[in-house]
C-alpha cells in the first residue's frame, strides 16, 4: 500500500486535510500555502514526518522550493520530443484512429508513466499517440502499449 503524507491546513476556524505522496510534495505544498496566506493572523500546516516526527508550522521558509520547479511539459527538450512523436506516429491516435481532421485533439501518452519511470521520460520508444478520450481513460498504473 502507497504511504500517504496527511497534512493538516487551518486558516481561522476552517481546516481541511490534503494527502501527497512524497514528504517532499508536503512540504513544498505546505510552503506555498503559507506563501498564498501570510497576511492572515491565524494560520497553521501541519504533518507527520517519519524522519522528524510532528512538524507544524506557522510562518513560510525560505529554504524551501516554491516556484523553481520548471514543468516538464514546457521544456524545450519535451515539446521537441512530442512534435517528434506526432509526426513519426502520423498524428493519429494508435488505439482507435481518430485524428484531427475528425475533431480529435491528441496527446502524446508516456506508456510507462514518467513518476515511475522518470528515465524514459524523454525516450520516444515510450511515446504513443493517444486521442483525449483513449488518453483519459487509461490511468497511470496502466502500461498498455497501444502500438
């Protein structure tokens, strides 16, 4: 079973719980929370680190990463690649056809997804060419080879 980071938002009288899936995504979140909110009065983030055990948390840090992080998806090695994959792969969908001359809009899919398999994120042998209806409804933990 995948371990999931609770963390703990409460601004006034209103709190709410949000899950991550690294400590490292709980706390980057945790910043820009604090971050978004720091003219309030009342705030508060918490969670459980395995590693340190309860951490609250009350005003940002500035060690701590917010916007740096740079997108995948608008580097310019991916849109490259992806203009690569369209093209090898004749814009077309591999599951059922569909192109964009018939209204499809496409994506290029990573077969084995890039949060599992981080280096064949720019491997164009785990690209294919999926409509938005066939690419929606294949989940992450589906490695289905449609070519």
């Amino acid at each position: 079973m995948e371990r999931l980071f609770s963390v703990t938002f409460r601004l006034g009288d209103s709190i709410r719980t949000k899950h991550y899936k690294t400590e490292k995504s709980a706390l980057r979140n945790i910043n820009k929370w604090l971050l978004k909110h720091r003219e309030e009065v009342d705030i508060n983030a918490s969670f459980f680190s395995g590693s340190q055990g309860h951490l609250s948390f009350n005003a940002p840090a500035e060690d701590l990463p917010t916007d740096q992080t740079v997108d995948f998806y608008k580097t310019k090695a991916w849109r490259a690649l992806r203009l690569q994959a369209l093209e090898y792969y004749e814009r077309r969908c591999v599951c059922c056809g569909a192109t964009p001359k018939s209204g499809a809009v496409l994506h290029v899919d990573h077969i084995k997804p890039r949060c599992r398999y981080p280096e064949l994120a720019l491997d164009i042998d785990n690209l294919q060419i999926l409509c938005e209806a066939c690419n929606l409804g294949k989940m992450a933990n589906v490695e289905i080879d449609w070519r």
